[in-house]
C-alpha cells in the first residue's frame, strides 16, 4: 500500500482483524487487551485482533503474512511486579531504563543500585536522571549521584518543570533508543514524558497525593516516539510499582562500581564477592579503587537479596 505522507494520514487507523490487513513488518505500539495497534515499518498504523491470551507486548516487532501476526524473536524483555506479587512483561526490545529521581521525594535507599542490576540482567543499558534540578536541594543529590555512579552510567540532571537540561536527554534517545522510565511516585516521571513528548498528555500527580494511584487515567501500554529520534514506551502501573527483584546472583554480577572486576575474574564464578578467596571485587576494594562506602552498600543490599530469597525458598514460591 501506499506510504502515507502526511501526520495525520499516518495517525489513520483502521480496525480490521489480521486477515484483511496488508502484508507487513511493523512494531506493536499499543495494547488494548484482544486488538493491538502496530505501526508498519512504512509509518502505517492498524488495529489488529489477536487472541487475549497471545502473549503479545508493547515493542514487539511482528510481522503479518496472509493474515496472520506472527511474533518475531525478542533482544530484551523487561518485567515488574505487581502489588499482589504477580509478574507481568512490560515492553519487549528496549535499550534502555531511565531510573528517575529527584531530590524530594529522595530515592529509597538502594533504589538507584537494585534498578540498575535490574536494568543490567534484563540486558537494557540504565542511566539515571536527576530530576527538579531547579531545586536548590539539587546539587548535592547531584553530587552524590555523580561520586557513587559517574564511572558505571550516564547521568542526566534536568528539570522536567523549566526544560534545563532535557537536550542531552534528548540527544541520548535520537541514537535509536527505545526506552522506559522507572522510579517513585513524585519524582515527575509523568512530567518528563509529557516534556519529551507532548502527545503523551499524562496526568501529573501532586506530592500529597498519597498513594499515587488513581491518577492516570489510561490502561493501555503505548510506545510514543520521540520527535528526535528514539522512543518511549508507557505503561501504566509499571512506572511506580517497579522492577522484578534482582536475585544475589545478579546483583554480584552487575552491581555499579564492581564493572572493573567483572565479569569473570573472581576465582568463583558464583562469587558473591563477600570473603570468598581470589575475589577480584575485593581486591579492588583493597586498592581503594571500589570506595568502601560503596561495597558497604553492596553488602547491605546483598543481605537483603539473600533474606528475601530465604524467605520465598521457606514458602517454597520461588525457585
Ligand atoms: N520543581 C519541580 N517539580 C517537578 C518537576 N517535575 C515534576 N515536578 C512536580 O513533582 C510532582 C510529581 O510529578 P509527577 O510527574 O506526577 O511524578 P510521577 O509520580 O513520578 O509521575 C508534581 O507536583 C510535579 O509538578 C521539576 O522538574 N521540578
Ligand atoms: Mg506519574
């Protein structure tokens, strides 16, 4: 079919189960329950039918031969947790996880390190943006992000409020890019994805909105490209309830700060760089070249991980 040329020609759907739909690559960029919208390679949008159950997400490239939608192989996969404990697919084929935090609310502690191991074992590349940068508070949560991350992930501070420093965020998506926002409630995750893309129009909540619930008002996953270059995938419920918990063994393998150690050269390869002989972390640490606060924070959260793995292993839910 011909290749639409104007925006709105583009934006033209039509809902049609697969069979009547012209032959075709594409992506899927929004999800409504049993119809999928996908957007052609050409730029073309459709709705499409697919059974409740298939097993389709946001991201997914697909490809529509004869009516039918088949499902390509996906790079990435990234995954949350619900309130009830219960795992859903996010978004398929991202690069990147923007973790979002700003000086008020603070992050939880270990927020920052748990979503970049996160990030890092769904195989997407973290970065980290500290938002409200038009706060005076801002600077010295920018600093302390700087010592304990610089050298592990880019970090973008900006202000979602007055647009200083959305530019490079902006540059960082236009190298093909396709991304999600993670982070607390009240940190202006909605705030930033209407700044970078306007079509978006997201509610955005207030700090003393308590649960943070209730506020936005759509359902559906959408993937919104962004006018220069790289795209953002929304999901609501992802956003604030946040990441499936790493394991131990993740978090040993991709904590930020240990990348100089890493991977492999712990005499272990389960290594969970505690006291283990020919552990290369703590050689590392010895030498002053992992700062001890940083492997104390390590440690702490290593804790944890291995509690809560106790824990679901005594209630024999998890593997
Ligand atoms: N000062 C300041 N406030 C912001 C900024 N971005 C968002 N906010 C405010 O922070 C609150 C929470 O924003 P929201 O986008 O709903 O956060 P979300 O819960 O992470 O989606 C709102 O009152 C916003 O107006 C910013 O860059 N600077
Ligand atoms: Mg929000």
């Amino acid at each position: 079919m011909a290749k639409s040329s104007s925006k709105a020609a583009a934006a033209a759907q039509s809902k049609a189960p697969a069979e009547d739909l012209p032959n075709g690559e594409g992506v899927i960029i929004a999800h409504h329950g049993v119809t999928v919208e996908v957007r052609y390679t050409g730029g073309e949008r459709f709705m499409a039918r697919v059974k409740r159950r298939s097993g389709h997400v946001v991201g997914d490239a697909v490809q529509l031969r004869d009516g039918v939608l088949k499902r390509l192989p996906r790079r990435t996969e990234l995954r949350r947790r619900d309130a009830m404990g219960g795992v859903h697919l996010v978004g398929a084929n991202l690069d990147v996880l923007g973790i979002v935090v700003s000086p008020s609310p603070p992050p939880p502690a270990g927020f920052v390190d748990q979503a970049i191991v996160a990030a890092r074992s769904a195989g997407l590349e973290p970065f980290v943006v500290a938002n409200k940068c038009d706060l005076a508070t801002s600077a010295e949560l920018v600093t302390a992000l700087r010592a304990a991350y610089a050298d592990a992930v880019a970090i973008y501070p900006l202000s979602a409020a007055t647009g200083e420093g959305l530019d490079g965020l902006r540059a960082f998506f236009a190298a093909d890019h396709r991304g999600a926002f993670v982070g607390t409630t009240g940190v202006g995750k909605s705030s930033l994805l209407n700044a970078l893309c306007p079509e978006i129009d997201l509610q955005v909540g207030t700090l003393n909105d308590s649960t943070g619930k209730g506020r936005h008002t759509t359902t559906v996953s959408t993937l919104h490209c962004l006018d220069g270059g790289g795209e953002l995938i929304d999901t609501p419920g992802f956003n604030d309830f946040g990441l499936v918990d790493i394991s131990a063994q993740e978090l040993s393998l991709y904590f930020p700060g240990f990348e100089q150690g890493q991977p492999g050269n712990c005499r272990f390869r389960n290594c969970r760089h505690r006291t283990e002989p020919g552990c290369a972390v703590n050689a590392l640490v010895a030498q002053d070249r992992i700062p001890a606060a940083r492997y104390a924070t390590y440690l702490e959260i290593l804790n944890d991980v291995e509690a809560d793995e106790a824990q679901s292993r005594s209630r024999g839910r998890k593997s």
